[in-house]
C-alpha cells in the first residue's frame, strides 16, 4: 500500500531514533532522565481535578458536544479582557478546539490553495511547517537568528515573496527558542500583514510562563491586529492540562468561522468534561499557576546555575519551558551530541536539526523534571562529559 506524496515531507526521523535508543537503554536498566518532550509534570490544581470529577458523573456530557459551552466562550473572552486588555466577541472571534495542536494543524488547510507560500519560521514548531504539507502549499522559511533576538527580519523577505504569501507562522514565547518578543515587533508583524494581505498566525500557547517579573503580550493587543489575524491559546501549559486537549483560536472573525466550518467535517469537538474543566481553570483561584510558573523558574536557575559551572554557559530565557542551548565542548552536529549526551549520560534532549536547518548548533532543554533531578543531570554531566574537553 502506496502512501500518500504529501506524506513524504513528514519525517519524525529524529524523534523516532531518540525514542528508540531511549527505550533500548530503559531495558538495560538505565535511569533516563528525559528532558526532550514539553509535557507538563505537575498535576492540574485541586479545584480543576474536582470539577472532572462533577462533571464525568453528569450523563448528558457522553452526548456529541457539537457546540461549545457558552461559559466557555465567555470564560475566555474575560481570560483576555483581564489579562490583555483585549475585548472578544465570545460569539464570533472565539473557537475552542482539541488543543492548539487542532487548529494550528488544520488552519492551512482552510486558506492555503497547493503551491502557495507561507512564511515559517526557522528553526520552528514542527506542525507549523507540516499544516503547509498538509495543504500541499510552498514554505519559504523565516530564518531566526540570534543577532536578531530570534525574531523574523521583514526586510529581507522579498517583495515578490511578500505578495504571494498567504499565512505567515508566529510563536512567541517561542518554542523551541524560548525568544520572547515586545509590543514594538507586533506592530511591525500588523504593518507588514495589512501592507500584503497576509493572515497572521501566533502561537501563544505560553505566554502565562513567564520569569523575573516579565510579562509577555498577546499580538491582539495590537491595533488593528484583528483585521489580520488570529492567536491560538492553550490550557495545556498553563494549568497542566495537556492530556485534556482544550485549547482556542481567538481573532478574525471571518477566519474564525472559516475554520469552525471546516472543522464542523472532520470532528464532533471537545468532550464536554474537558470543556467544564477549562472553565473551573479559568474562573476559578490562580494561585496554582503562579506556583507553576515559580517551578519552572526554579527549574530553569538549577539548570543554568549548573551548566554555567561546567563550562556550558547557556542564555537565560525570560518565559516558555524550555532552554536553548547552543552545543557545548566543539560538536558541531546537534543529532550527534544529543545522541552522544543519552548514551554516555542518560539524558534525553532534542536537537535544534529537528525543528529545521537553522536549529543547527543547539539541543532544546524541557524543564520538565524536578529540581533534584535536574541537579543529577548536572552530575551526571560532570562525570560523563566534562572531563572529556
């Protein structure tokens, strides 16, 4: 059986070879420290957990959820009055999806003809580049580079390129960079998007993990950043409810219902019980995320604190759960050293290659292990690595 040609521009190569050589040294009784996948390890707050369990009972919530909870709507329409400053019309410019990865996945599909073009930046989030694939569109990449904070230099898209582009891909905080970007760049992106008719997509599924009193903003808070675009936001981070699967797309209204339509064929939306837990998320104390974000932050100190100790200086990121660190100690090949980094000292990373040829250079860090742990991978390091320069 002959697969699709579309399928051909996936390739999970280098997650399937780190997986399996993960699993190999798991049989041989080695204790993985795996720091590769952001998947929160903390549990959702009490009051959250609660609410499945009211709602699971509730025997009207196993019928088809074609519509969404109108609570929802309106829970997260006041989530951005409060915390942007952004007025939403629950009815009109909010979706709720299974998860940002949902919409972030299917949105080409409903704008980009085979053969058009769209901006990606690179290095990226994989499913940014495999929504084109997917559309059978053209991506012309948007390098991100560090003499430019990691944000995308419009000057140097070409005019031509500009024109034709449909969808141009944003996400800041950024994964897997950990690159923030200010209120000056997103004026700049509204600028650009109206001058080229161009429908902005921002990723913003962490812009509540933050550190050092910094505070991310949303691209809606821009003038005019409606007319032009859309931004996707997620409780997977934030509340640790990633295996839940409930995210929004928030924005345009013609693109909002564009993409209600097209995903009105292809599922039935999200499980009511998920639905009644992003609103207990929503509405109810933050407290609980404000110990998230200390732990992250204390995570992040651990690590870089013992890296800096070894010789392996590493950037600071003021938000996201990740660290991007530039390759240590001469290697110049980002599969190599992540490979070398799990045989010799048991410590699952991903390299920068994975998320596109600018990633070169660097392996992306998850903060998804306790600060104990993460100072056994210093340790570790110590023992296995430096010693080795």
């Amino acid at each position: 059986m002959q697969e699709a040609k579309r399928m051909q521009a996936f390739s999970a190569a280098i997650f399937n070879q780190m997986e399996q050589r993960k699993n190999q040294l798991l049989k041989k009784g080695v204790k993985v420290i795996d720091l590769s996948v952001g998947s929160p390890d903390r549990p959702p707050a009490p009051h959250i957990i609660e609410a499945l369990h009211r709602s699971i009972d509730n025997l009207l919530n196993y019928r088809y959820p074609l519509e969404g909870i109108p609570r929802l709507y309106q829970a997260v329409a006041q989530k951005y009055q409060e915390r942007f400053k952004v007025s939403l019309n629950p009815d009109k410019e909010i979706l709720v999806l299974m998860g940002t990865q949902d919409g972030l996945a299917h949105i080409s599909l409903a704008y980009v003809n085979p053969g058009e073009i769209v901006l990606v930046p690179d290095p990226g989030y994989p499913i940014y580049a495999g929504s084109v694939f997917l559309a059978g569109g053209e991506i012309y990449p948007l390098p991100l580079l560090p003499q430019n904070n990691f944000l995308p230099d419009f000057t140097g898209i070409p005019e031509k390129i500009a024109r034709q582009a449909k969808i141009m891909w944003l996400n800041y905080p950024n994964n897997p960079l950990a690159a923030v970007a200010e209120r000056e760049f997103f004026q700049q992106v509204v600028t650009f998007a109206r001058r080229y008719n161009i429908l902005v997509c921002h990723d913003a599924a962490y812009a509540e993990l933050a550190y050092d009193d910094y505070r991310p903003v949303s691209f809606l808070e821009i003038p005019g950043a409606k007319e032009v675009g859309v931004e996707f936001f997620s409780l997977s981070k934030t509340y640790n409810l990633a295996g839940c699967r409930i995210g929004f797309v928030l924005g345009q209204a013609e693109v909002i219902a564009t993409l209600k339509k097209l995903k009105s064929n292809i599922d039935y939306g999200v499980f009511k019980v998920v639905q009644e837990a992003g609103i207990a998320a929503m509405e109810g104390p933050q407290e609980y995320v404000a110990c998230t974000v200390s732990t992250y932050q204390r995570r992040r100190d651990v690590l870089i604190s013992g890296m800096e100790k070894l010789g392996w200086p590493v950037p600071k990121p003021k938000a996201s759960m990740f660290v991007w660190a530039p390759l240590p100690w001469g290697y110049t090949s980002s599969q190599d050293f992540a490979l070398t980094l799990l045989e010799e000292t048991g410590i699952l990373v991903i390299p920068g290659l994975a998320f596109g040829n600018r990633g070169e250079g660097y392996v992306r860090i998850a903060l998804v292990e306790e600060e104990e742990t993460l100072v056994e991978a210093i340790k570790r390091l110590e023992k296995n690595l430096v010693r080795k320069k």
